[in-house]
C-alpha cells in the first residue's frame, strides 16, 4: 500500500509506504518504508525507510535501513534496535523501552530507557539504565543506574547528575556549581 492514511485496527502482513497514521489507527507488523507520519501507534514491525516521525511505538521495532525515528514515545518495555534517533525519544518512566544498535543524533533528548549495546550519543540521555559494554559521547543527564558495569566514555555530565556504577573513560566533563554525585564505579586511566 502507498500513499494512503490510514485508520482502525490495522494488520500489516505486506509493506506499508509513505503512509500518514491517524490518532485512532494502530498498526502490528508488516513492513514500513518510505516517510512515515505516525499519529497513532505502530507495533512489532520493520521499518526501512528514510524517516518516521511521531506517534508511539511498541513491540519489537527494527529499523534495518539508514532511517530516522523522530519525536516518537515507546510503550512500555518495546525493544528498539537499529539506526538513528532524533527529537525528543520518551519510554515510560515505570517499564523502560530497550535501545540498541543506534545514533541518538545532535541536539536530541531522550528519556527512560534502558541502554544496550552499541548506541552512540551524540545528543542528551536522561534518567536512564545502562546495560550496554560502551556508550560514548554526548550527554548524560538526572539518574543514570549502570547495571551491568559498562564503560561510559568521553561523555559531559549536565547539572546534579548521579551515576551508581560502572566504569569510566576518556574525555569527562561536569558542571563545578552543581557536580555529579559518582557511586559505585570505577575511573579507569
């Protein structure tokens, strides 16, 4: 299907391109591709396409292509693997969505999730879980819990910022009026 807005309860077994969600639509499966407009929610699907901006995502995302998601919220614990964020990227504060394998592009701000493997940041993480082995650049932001002993490298703390556990690396920057509370971690040299 291309072109098309759509409504209802849709389940998607095919592809989906260039299509505009409505507010009442949810979409499960199937394949999205091209400039998406998500008004609605979107679930368990594979997106290939060049951009997706809004609405909410569930489920299992995958995004396989060069895409970017942009000024979407995650329902609760969806799982994100895949390529570009930008805007503002929201999970719930109570079940965390899961991101991997992805660029937090410039000027972005992203909040509660849970951070895996391979992520690069370029823009701002606030009160979120690291469990990934790296996470570099950017800025981290509130209360950040490193699980699973992960590094944090060459990343600026913002204002009043608590990280309990870890290691870090490189390049760390911090606010002197108002420094990050460090527990738990280890600074390697």
């Amino acid at each position: 299907l291309f072109n098309a807005k759509l409504a209802g309860t849709v389940l998607n077994q095919g592809r989906l391109e260039d299509v505009t969600v409505q507010p009442d639509c949810t979409i499960t499966g199937g394949i999205l591709t091209g400039t998406i407009v998500n008004q609605g929610t979107l679930s368990d699907f594979e997106f290939q396409g060049t951009q997706l901006t809004g609405g909410v995502l569930a489920g299992q995302i995958k995004n396989t292509k060069a895409g970017i998601m942009q000024d979407v919220k995650f329902a609760r614990r969806a799982l994100l693997s895949g390529r570009k964020l930008k805007g503002r990227i929201a999970g719930e504060a109570q079940y965390r969505a899961w991101i991997e394998s992805v660029t937090i592009l410039e000027y972005s701000y992203v909040i509660y999730v849970i951070v895996g493997d391979q992520v690069e940041n370029q823009g701002t993480i606030e009160n979120f879980e690291f469990r990934g082995s790296l996470l570099k650049g950017g800025t981290l932001a509130g209360t950040i819990l490193a699980t699973w002993g992960g590094i944090l490298q060459d990343v600026t703390f913002a204002a009043n910022t608590s990280l309990k556990g870890g290691r870090l690396r490189g390049r760390l920057k911090g606010d002197w009026k108002a420094p990050t509370l460090l527990e738990e971690l280890l600074i390697e040299v």
